[in-house]
C-alpha cells in the first residue's frame, strides 16, 4: 500500500464509477499474469461469441443475450440469424402504454377504480433482481415521487404465510396481480397464481381476473387458459436466463407500474452504459473483467472461497441476495462446459448486509477469523441527506468513515508491537492483534439513481461471466436445481394420497418415511377435502 505507482495502476474510473482494487493481494506481476490467463482461456473471444448471439449456453442450445434487453433502439444483436432489439423494443413500448394507461386511472378494475397497487408473483430470477432494484429506488428522490401514492409487493415463495404477508391491507379492487412465469407451469409461481385468482373473483367475481391481472410468460395458451387476456402478457425469450431478466419484462413491467416508464429507462440506460464498456474496454481498464479476475484470483489460487458483498447505503439492502443468486447458480458448476470434472474449485460462496450493520453482525470473522475477500461499494451523495446542528459530521459522513476506515483495518491489521505500545495487557494482546493483509476492493458510486443502478448491476453480471469464462463452464444453466424439484413431486403425490385416502407412507428412507409419517399424524385435523381458505390478517 505504500508503493504509490501500484496503487495508482489499481485505480480505474468509467462514467463515473471508481473502482480501488489495491488492497487486493496482487501485485502488478499477478495482473499481467492474470491478462496472460484470460487470453489463455480466450475470455475476448468469449466476450465476442456472447454479444454475437452465439449459442454459448450449449446444454440448452442458447443464446444469452441479457445487453440486448437494454440495448439502444438502433442497435443491432442477432440471435439465430435475427436482429432482436426490435422485438425487446416492442415489448418496451407495450410495458410502457400499458403502465402509463394503470397509472393515470385510465386502466381500472372491475369497479372502476384505480389500481394502485401492485403484486408481482415470481420466484428465484423473477424476484430476487426486480426486488433489489425497487429496494434501491425506494428512496431515491426522483423515483420516490414518481411512486407516490402506489405500493409493489412481490410474492415469491410457495408457504401460504408469504401470501398472507403480501394481501394484508390490500383491497382486490385497487390491486393489479402481474404473473411472472416464462412456461407459466412453475410449480411454486402458478399456485401462487392460483390463490392470488381466487382472491380477486371471490371478492368481485371471477370476470374480475381478466381486469386485475396480467402475465410476463411466453406460453400464450397457458396465459389464456388461466382467464389472463392474451393481449396483457408481455413477452420475453429463451435467449433470457431468469437471473439475469430484471431488464426485461420480469423486472421492468412491475418497476414501470411503481415508477413510471421514464425511471426504468434510466435504470436501462445506466445497464447498457456498463454493457457497452465490458465489450470495448481493454481488459487493464475494464471493470467487470478486473472484478472477475480478481475473484477466480481469490477463489482458485489463493484458496478463499467466500465473498462479502458490503453495500454503505441501505438502499442496496437486497444487492447481496441478489448477487448470491445470479452468482452461485451461475457458476456453482463442478463440471467444465464439456463435461469434465473441473481439477480445481469454481464458484464463489456470496453473503452480504449493509454497512454499518454488518460490522455488528459478521466482520468479527473477517478481521479475526477466516479470510473473506470484501466489496466495499459506496455512494458519494445519499439519496436522503441528514444533517444536525452541532454534530460533528452528517449522518452519511458517519456512514462513509466507515466505509473508508474498514478496507484499511482489514489490510494493516494491528500488531502485538503496537497493542505493547498501547499499555494493552500482555494477556488480552494475542485477543486484541489483527492478522491484517486481507483483501478487500472499493467501488465508489457518484450517487444511487436509476442510471447507477443499472450500471452496479450490468458490472456484477459481466463479473460473474468473466469467472466462468475463465474457469471454463456455462454459468448459463441450472441443473443443479431440478433434483430436488422431481423428488418433491414423489412427496406431494404420497401427501395427496395419505391425505385423502389414508394411505400409509411408502417408497422413501427410514428417515423420510418417519419424518413424514410424523408430519401428516400431527396434521391430521386438517380435513381430506378442505373447502377452499384464504389468509386473514
């Protein structure tokens, strides 16, 4: 840290992003060394295949073409011989006539009132992103009001407790349900559905359904067959992974409908802004390429599997989760894009909280326990200042001494020397020294609009394809998540049965069939035809 050129040639700048990676264990020998990987492992070419709309997604046969979800009305990206920024056009204009028609009154429901609030239905990729960019746009002025007077609620998950959470306080009349399903056969989102649909039309008849909700999928006979209107499902494609779908209707219908059309394009801008720098940066001054090669740096090489993702701002409260999401189910891979067991760890175990929170959570491991390579991300201007008389500094200078103090404490540490020096007794200083020499980068943002984050975003995303470029698999697919899925099937048709016919539990292990033998006798009150029941809170 004392060597001021390292230092300096750790530092990049791009429309207003800072990124500080001299506090990583590296030095400028391992950069060049980590440059001659990435052209070893022809990340450039990688880059290029992907942009061109090659089908580098090969166990599903294709394309991922997430830049061109945000790309510019007069760009050109092919997929299968097609230009296809027409198509993501047209479905942006159609989210924005619509939204602008639900938030003027001129859409209503089926009593002719407004409706103002919003509950967009959808799990894993459908949720965790749209989540944290309306989390981060909460607060932010211009946005804030922008969504006066409106709510957005997402329900993600199948327990009936999630749903109660999100319909207390809500009236059918004023509330707009939007399906985020691409098959519309997910298991967990289309009972949710249902339930949502029994809500509506037994409160204002089933006729209701089609004024108070509408679908993100791309199977329209399922859409219809439901009591959707065809004409209110808004489209998106194959060429789509869920947990890279916030910039598309998954994400940007239910935002519009919060925040109005105007917001989101900012937040698409700010996304393209990235997508167009990943592709064109050389690779010494290109962020997300510097931020994937530092994390297989931390991962396969010097043996640190986790990464703390630690936002200063509470805004970015849903960032981590997010980013744990598009980032272990992308590159959670034990097998090379061939096939082959990989002779060397891939993937990264993510975790996050908010500064200053997390430093009474969970740093007491990182400055003394395990070594976790940290993201600092910082905000220059907070979106809601304070300032008291008399106090030494604003309430967001306070945020950011410890933004800037804690990357510091985590590479210098603190030695038994000084702690001596300090008259700490001897027996509390082996309790009281900090190792230090552990990693961490800082990522500086000039303020958290729309525009910054689409660009946070677009720079996390093209980090996580960088590391799995490099470590040689396809972040593109999920395999990973079907087991558990087809099992489950196995258990609901065995609950069905032992429910409604008494049927013993068979077919599973000693531990299953006890566990669920010890499920269904402590439920059993629960009728085998139960008539239909919806929460009340």
């Amino acid at each position: 840290m004392n060597d001021k050129e390292r230092c300096q040639s750790m530092m990049v700048e791009f429309d207003g992003m800072l990124l500080d990676y001299s506090r990583q264990r590296a030095t400028l020998e391992t950069m060049d060394k980590l440059d001659k990987l990435a052209e070893a492992a022809s990340l450039k070419q990688h880059i290029n295949r992907m942009y061109s709309g090659e089908h580098i997604n090969s166990t599903e046969n294709r394309s991922v073409l997430h830049v061109a979800l945000r790309a510019p009305r007069d760009a050109v990206i092919y997929s299968d011989g097609k230009n296809v920024v027409p198509d993501v056009w047209n479905v942006l204009d159609k989210i924005k006539a619509f939204s602008e028609k639900v938030r003027s009154g001129s859409w209503v429901g089926a009593t002719g009132k407004p409706l103002k609030d919003v509950i967009a239905i959808g799990i894993g990729g459908s949720f965790l992103g749209p989540l944290f960019v309306h989390t981060a746009l909460q607060t932010d002025p211009e946005a804030a009001e922008f969504a006066k007077g409106r709510q957005l609620r997402f329900l993600a998950n199948v327990d009936p407790i999630d749903v109660a959470r999100n319909i207390a306080g809500l009236n059918p009349e004023t509330t707009l349900v939007v399906v985020v399903s691409k098959t519309f056969t997910t298991a967990e989102t289309m009972l949710n559905a249902r339930t949502l649909r029994e809500w509506i039309s037994s409160a204002l008849g089933p006729c209701a359904v089609a004024k108070h909700m509408v679908a993100v999928s791309t199977n329209l006979t399922l859409v219809e067959k439901f009591g959707i209107d065809t004409n209110n499902a808004f489209a998106f494609w194959d060429w789509v992974g869920g947990r890279y779908s916030v910039c598309s209707a998954v994400g940007v219908l239910p935002l519009s409908l919060q925040y109005g059309f105007p917001i989101v394009e900012k937040f698409l801008k700010g996304a393209s802004s990235i997508d167009q720098h990943f592709c064109s940066a050389p690779f010494e001054k290109n962020i997300p390429v510097l931020l994937g090669l530092l994390s297989v740096w931390n991962v396969s090489f010097l043996g640190y599997p986790a990464r703390a993702i630690l936002p200063y701002s509470q805004a970015l409260e849903k960032f981590a989760p997010h980013i744990q999401q598009v980032s272990m189910e992308s590159n959670g891979k034990g097998v090379s894009i061939d096939g082959v067991p990989l002779p060397y760890e891939a993937g990264e175990i993510d975790f996050g909280e908010p500064g200053t929170n997390g430093q009474h959570s969970f740093y007491q491991l990182i400055h003394q326990g395990r070594v976790i390579p940290c993201d600092f991300i910082g905000i220059v201007k907070s979106q809601q200042p304070v300032y008291l008389k008399g106090e030494l500094v604003s309430n967001h200078d306070e945020l950011m001494s410890n933004f800037f103090a804690q990357p510091d404490a985590l590479a210098y540490g603190k030695t038994s020397e000084q702690l001596l020096k300090e008259n700490v007794p001897q027996h509390l200083i082996p309790h009281k020294t900090f190792s230090g020499n552990r990693p961490s980068l800082s990522l500086l943002l000039p303020s958290l609009n729309a525009y910054n984050i689409g660009q946070l975003l677009a720079s996390y995303e093209h980090r996580i394809a960088v590391e799995g470029f490099v470590w040689g698999i396809n972040s593109f697919d999920q395999w990973g998540v079907e087991l558990g899925k087809s099992l489950a099937t196995q258990v609901r048709k065995q609950l069905h049965a032992s429910r409604t016919k008494g049927d013993p539990v068979e077919g599973f292990n000693f531990s299953t069939t006890t566990l669920l033998t010890r499920y269904l006798e402590a439920s059993s009150d629960i009728p085998a035809d139960p008539p239909t029941l919806l929460p009340r809170i």
